[in-house]
C-alpha cells in the first residue's frame, strides 16, 4: 500500500531527520557534549578536553555515519531497480565481501601494523579489484542474471578465502581484529578515515544519481527501455562501478556493515510509489538516517560493551529481509 505524500515533504522530512541525528551522534557518549556550545559560542565555551572529543572523535564519526549510509541506501535503492530485484542490495555484485578481504589481508600480513592506513587502502583495493573481475565475468554485454550470478561467484570465492586466511592465522591478536573489523563499526575513526572515503564516495554516488532515468524507463520492462533510447549497457557500467567505489571506500573505512542497502528503498518506496529517480535521493538520505541511528544505539543501549554496528543491523536487517522474502513468495503464488 502506498502512502500518499508530497515528495517535496518527505526529503524535507528526511533532511531534518538526518539534521537530528546528526546532533544527537557527536552529543552522544560516555561525556555528553552540547555541540552548539562549540558551533555557536566558539571553543572558548566548552573545555580544551571536550572540544577535542567533539572535533576530533564525534564528529568523523557522525560524518561517517551520514556518507557510508548514504553510500549503502543509495547503492541497493540503484540495483533494486536495476536488478528489478526486491532482494538485491550492495553485497549481490561481492564489492562488499572482496574489499572486507582486502582488509582482512592487510591485517593477517601486518601491514595494518606496520603501516596505520594499509587497511582502508588494502580494502579499497580489493573492492575495485572485484568490479575487475565482476567485469571480466559478465562481459561487455551481459544480461542482469550474468551480472548477478557473476557477483554470487565473487562473493563465494571472497568469502572462501577470507575463512581460509583467518584459518591460517597464528596470531589470536591478528585473528581477533580480523573478526572485530569484519563485524563493522564506526568507533575510533579520524578526519583521515573521512577524506580518504569521501571522495570515491561521492565520486560513485554520482554515477549511481546518473543511473535515475534509466532505471525510471526500465521499470517499464528492457524492451520499451530500449525503445525509449536507453543504453543499457552504460546503464549497468555506471550502476557497477558507481556501487564498487561508494560501497567499497565505505567497507574500507568502517567494515562490513550490511541490510541497509536492502532495508531503507523498501521503507521509502511506499512513500515515494515506483519512481526510481525519485527513490535514489529519498534512499540515500533514509540510509544516512539509518546508519546514524544504528550508531547511536550502538552508544546509548549498551554504552559500556564494545557492541559492533554490524550486528545491530544485522538483528534488524535479518528478519526485514525474512519478511519481505515471505511477501515476496506469497505474491509468485498468486
């Protein structure tokens, strides 16, 4: 059932949710802050102590939590529509399983140790690796079951040798980290983090923002797509690679965080009825939301466990995705 309102309504709606969020994150935590001390009265007004928490631990931690969510709802708002699939989300291709490996590489081989930024590089790597070889396996014009069963392969194969090389460790240190940082979190990020995701990500949102016409013609089907002038195949290429370099530079910065590319399109699509071009924005501002609100969770529910922000999407994401997988079943058997 579709839900009747403005879309002008539902993205100011959207962008005041995020608003709020976003100051409750860098508010929230073992020192309560009230960040407008700090933005409107200056430093002067808060203590040398709280300044530094505010600026330089909650904030890259609340911008990652609005990019990597945009990033996550955008990209499985885009390949829901591509894949003309309710199931799909940014892990189908194996982006997310190929950059996780990447990381889980620089870890068992010390080079996290030896050098601090050897992790997000190593797992933005392997993400763009994957779309390498997910192109190389589809081919210059595949269909959207090589693209898919392309990614299922990918995955598989990630998700073998990322078992096998945290089999192999010797180091239980090693192999805790490995576990720790394949679970996702937000937690102990710096600026740093923030300027080496930023820019693949906005790079690859905007090839996924270019994808909204398209998709909004092939929501009628690939034959009148086709007849309305669509290319497809660039539709796929920029589809692909947009998600490999948004969704890949944010596994590499934050771990494998997953279900908010499933979870956000299907929360907004009654609001915003079967428009793609409409849903991608809508996506991308609710996954923010989404991820924000995760995060605070994360900190307010449990404040002195090290709770992972993977697992709390996770618990929600599990049974949305069961539920909508019975929907799903019940609407072929009609």
């Amino acid at each position: 059932m579709q839900i009747k309102i403005p879309y002008s309504w539902l993205m100011a709606i959207l962008v005041a949710l995020v608003l709020l969020l976003f100051a409750i994150s860098i508010s929230i935590g073992h020192v309560w802050l009230n960040p407008l001390d700090a933005l409107w009265s200056g430093a002067g007004s808060i203590s040398a102590a709280d300044h530094l928490i505010l600026t330089e631990i909650r904030l890259p931690r609340a911008v990652l939590g609005l990019i990597i969510g945009a990033a996550l709802g955008l990209s499985g708002a885009t390949l829901q529509g591509l894949l003309r699939n309710p199931l799909a989300e940014p892990g189908l291709l194996g982006i997310s399983a190929s950059a996780s490996l990447g990381a889980v590489l620089a870890i068992y081989t010390g080079l996290s140790a030896a050098f601090a930024y050897a992790l997000p590089i190593s797992a933005l790597l392997g993400a763009l690796v994957a779309v390498v070889l997910l192109r190389a396996l589809a081919g210059k014009s595949a269909d959207i079951l090589t693209i898919i069963l392309s990614g299922v392969a990918l995955t598989s194969l990630a998700g073998a040798l990322t078992s096998l090389t945290l089999n192999m460790s010797s180091n239980p240190f090693a192999a805790l980290e490995i576990v720790f940082w394949m679970l996702g979190s937000l937690a102990d990020r710096s600026w740093v983090h923030v300027g080496m995701a930023l820019p693949f990500i906005l790079l690859g949102s905007v090839l996924l923002l270019a994808t909204a016409r398209a998709l909004d013609a092939l929501s009628l089907g690939q034959d009148v797509a086709r007849s309305m002038g669509v290319n497809l195949n660039r539709t796929n290429l920029l589809a692909i690679f947009g998600t490999a370099l948004s969704v890949g530079a944010a596994t590499a910065v934050s771990g494998a965080i997953g279900f908010v590319g499933l979870v956000v399109p299907h929360l907004l699509r009654p609001l915003v009825g079967n428009r793609p071009s409409h849903l991608l924005p809508a996506s991308a501002l609710g996954g923010a939301a989404f991820l924000l609100l995760a995060d605070i969770a994360v900190r307010f529910v449990f404040p002195d466990k090290d709770l992972k922000l993977g697992v709390i999407t996770a618990l929600v994401g599990a049974p949305f995705f069961f539920w909508l997988l019975h929907n799903v079943k019940k609407r072929t058997q009609l």
